[in-house]
C-alpha cells in the first residue's frame, strides 16, 4: 500500500493529538514558519524531506515512523 503526502500529514496530525501537541508548539520547536507548516499538514503537499525530519524530531519519532502510521492508517481505512 502506498502512502501520501496527505496520509503522512494525517499520521503527524494524529501524533500531535496525542501528545497534546499544537501546530504552534510543533512550528516554535521545529522553526518551520507557522503557515507554511499549516498548509503542509492541511494539505500534505510539499513536505520537505527536512521539514519531515524536523517533525519527528520533535514528535519523538523517525520519518520512518511518520511513514510506517501513514501505511498502518491507510491499510485500516
């Protein structure tokens, strides 16, 4: 099953509301400029493989994880 820009957004957005993290939390500890992490998780389109490193990062996880609950997510839909 492949995945998406919009299912890797979906697994980050879900990983922010489980640890209570907002969009303005995740773009003051990543330093990605606040709409342009907006748009990125609205719409999935043009995440950088940087943006996507940062975000784990600050999530506690990998991009490889991001990637993996974007799969899981997408095999249970």
């Amino acid at each position: 099953m492949a995945t998406t820009g919009k299912g890797i957004a979906e697994a980050i957005q879900k990983r922010m509301t489980e640890q209570g993290v907002s969009v303005n939390a995740l773009h003051i500890e990543t330093g990605i400029p606040y709409n342009t992490l907006k748009g990125r998780l609205n719409t999935g389109h043009n995440l950088e493989v940087e943006e996507l490193r940062l975000i784990a990062e600050a999530l506690g996880a990998t991009p490889y994880d991001l990637w993996a609950d974007s799969a899981q997510m997408a095999v249970m839909t």
